[in-house]
C-alpha cells in the first residue's frame, strides 16, 4: 500500500499513516522503521506500507507517484 504520514512523534514512535487507496488510518507498528531508510518521518511524507495481523502500517519504504501507478500524460495531457 502506499499512503501519507498523518502524525508521528519522534520520542515514543508512535504515529499513523493514511492509506491511498481506501483513506483508511493505520497506526504504526512498534518496528515500522526496522531495516527501513527512515529514521525520522514527517507530516506528509509519502510511504509505501504493509499492514500486519493487527492493522498497524509496518515495513516502511520510500513512496512516490510512480508508486502509485500515476498515469504518464506527457505533453497532451491524455494518459500514454
């Protein structure tokens, strides 16, 4: 899934993300950001997520529109 980062607090890494596609709301997982880029996230950052057994977002990665599967428009402004 890709999605936003509604929230995060540094101290305690407590936080959730908002999903793309459904706009549904996951709390992080306690090790969101093991084995991961991040060792900070900001309000409105873009990630790409896994959700667990217990609907917490983990796994974190880098997220962007491609990610997304955003349609080329090119210079015609008509998907390619």
């Amino acid at each position: 899934m890709q999605g936003v980062i509604k929230s995060y607090d540094p101290g305690t890494g407590e936080g959730s993300v908002v999903s793309d596609t459904d706009r549904a709301e996951y709390p992080l997982a306690h090790d969101a950001l093991a084995n991961s880029v991040f060792r900070m996230l900001r309000q409105g950052q873009r990630v790409v997520f896994e959700v667990d057994g217990t609907q917490r977002a983990t796994r974190l990665r880098l997220g962007s529109e491609v990610d997304m599967g955003t349609p080329d428009l090119g210079a015609t402004g008509e998907p390619s």
